[in-house]
C-alpha cells in the first residue's frame, strides 16, 4: 500500500526545485545590479577624486583647505614630505571673487 505522502514527494520534490531556481535566477540578476552600480559608484568616485585633485593643485598652497580626508585606501593622509614643505611661500593672499 503506498501512502498519499510518499506518492506526492517526487511532485513536491519538483515545486521546491523550481522555487529554488526562481530564487536563485533572482539573486543572480540582484549581484549583477549591485555590481553595476558598484561599479559606476567607483567611477563616479574616481571622477570627483580626479577633479579633487586638480582644483588643489590649482589653488595656492595658503589657499588650499585641508579637508584632513583619508587616502584612497582609507587609511590616513600620509605626512607631506620634506621638499614640498621647504617650498617658498607666496607673497600675501590674494583677494579672488567668485561671481
């Protein structure tokens, strides 16, 4: 005699598989989003730490606020050498007006 159970399983057996597949289908097109955009945060962080670094360089050095931000690695800015230290400074501060 077989059990309602036992004769059900292999059907059961199959619903729980394509419910896995399903879930498993959504997951991989959610990491794929998620790596999308992690991507194009990178770039957009790559864009503005670019454009970082050429309004510093821009601006004379008494000008230049410190932000005291970490480094690309998240570690702390490291010390300036000596040589960029022993620059000479520029003469008093120019007055610049932003319209």
């Amino acid at each position: 005699m077989t059990d309602q159970r036992t004769s059900d399983l292999p059907d059961r057996m199959r619903e729980r598989l394509a419910g896995l597949r399903r879930d498993h289908d959504k997951g991989q097109a959610q990491l794929q989003r998620l790596m999308r955009e992690e991507a194009a945060t990178r770039d957009a962080l790559l864009r503005v730490g670019g454009a970082i670094r050429i309004l510093e360089e821009l601006l004379p050095e008494d000008e230049t606020p410190r932000t005291g931000r970490a480094g690309e690695d998240g570690a702390a800015p490291a010390a300036a050498p000596a040589e960029a230290n022993s620059r000479p400074k520029p003469g008093p501060p120019r007055a610049v007006h932003v319209p």
